[in-house]
C-alpha cells in the first residue's frame, strides 16, 4: 500500500473558525511533510517531521499549528486563517528526509477560507 | 539553493517519445537530480532521479549532460495520462535543508491524441 490519504478532501472556513486536516499513511515511513500550493503555483514546503519530532518550519505563521501524534498521523491545526489562505494544502510521507527517499504525495485538502 | 530552468510549456503527440529539458549551471558536485510530475487535480508523484549517470526505470530515462549542468527527462512514448507538470528539482545528499524538495515552476506538458 503506497497511498498517503488525507481528509477531508474540502474545507470551507470562516476566519475564526478552528478547523484541522488529517493526514494518514501505513508505509511505516518516518518522514511527514506539509506542503501549500496555490492556484497555477508550485508546492511550497511548510513542515517537516522525522521520527515524530519538527524537523523543519518554514517561517510559517503560528496560525498554522503540526502535530503529528505518531509515525502513522499527521495533523494540521488552523486558526484565525486569513482568505489568501486559501490553497490546496499536501501532505507527503517518505522513508527519511535523505534524497534517497521519494515521498508519496497525497491528493490534496482544498482550503476555502471565508 | 542551486536553482533549475525549465520552459513553461511543451506540446507532443500521442504514442511519441517527449524530451523535457532542464537547465541547473550551478548545480553543486553533491546534488542529485530529481524529477516529479504532478498530474491535474492529484498530488505530485515521483518520476526519477540521478547524479552522474542516465537513469532508467519503468516510467521514464533520464539523461544527464557530461558536465552536470543540464538534463533531460526522456519519456519514451507518451500517453494522454502523461500530460502533467514536470518538476525538475535539485536534492542535496544529507538529510534537513540541503535535501528539501523546493519546486520551480515546472514545465507543463500536453499530449495530443
């Protein structure tokens, strides 16, 4: 099974809304990753996870707050988000952050911020 | 971060092989060469990657220039399903930073049935 699912598939959120997206994969990978991508833009990194632990932040604001409670979850908790940040937010897996490793993308949350 | 260049677009027919250059003049000794396409409405997927040697595996070939400053992603018969945007990327070799997955613009690619 090489699928990274994410839920849900569509969001839509008022600005004071607290909403989360749920990233899951069962590749045993080690490696999670966040990713924004805007309209007609390329994906942009936000977070990185190896062995449950923050590896990387990307300057990203604290509105957007990453959990990732065990090897298997990924979440993604939003707060107080503002319309530009509506995009389609990725989430990635992969065995480990070394270019050895490809990461599995999954489909995609469609953010529509209010 | 040693950067790519890629055209915007590129048009090929149905059943014929497609070459999608990319250029990376600063590319360093250590850095591998990544491609991922991201097809409509889906999540980017990897394609291949290499350092010095062409590549092949069952999706694509990839061919590097003897210099390392250029490569070109070679698939050798395309199908309407290949028509996606190609990410051509720079992957240090160690782990945090220098190997993140920063993509450019990409080059979209059409096939004509």
């Amino acid at each position: 099974d090489t699928e990274v699912t994410q839920t849900p598939k569509h969001l839509v959120m008022g600005m004071t809304n607290k909403k989360s997206l749920k990233c899951e994969q069962h590749m045993g990978h080690r490696a999670m990753y966040w990713y924004k991508q805007k309209a007609k833009k390329p994906p942009e990194l936000m977070f990185v996870y190896s062995y449950e632990k923050l590896s990387i932040n990307e300057s990203v604001p604290s509105r957007f707050s990453p959990e990732c409670p065990n090897s298997s979850l990924l979440n993604l908790h939003l707060h107080a988000l503002q319309p530009e940040d509506s995009a389609l937010y990725l989430c990635a897996s992969s065995q480990g952050t070394t270019h050895y490793y490809e990461q599995y993308f999954g489909p995609g949350t469609r953010l529509t911020v209010t | 971060d040693a950067k790519t260049t890629q055209p915007n677009s590129m048009e090929s027919n149905e059943e014929e092989p497609v070459h999608l250059p990319c250029n990376h003049s600063t590319i360093s000794g250590t850095d591998y060469i990544h491609w991922y396409r991201q097809l409509p409405s889906q999540g980017p997927e990897y394609v291949i990657h290499g350092l010095t040697s062409n590549v092949n595996n069952r999706m694509a070939s990839l061919a590097i220039a003897e210099d390392r400053k250029s490569s070109t992603l070679i698939l050798h018969r395309a199908t309407l399903r290949d028509a996606a945007v190609y990410y051509c990327i720079l992957r240090g070799p160690y782990t945090g930073a220098n190997s993140k997955l920063t993509f450019g613009k990409g080059i979209t690619l059409s096939v004509r049935p």
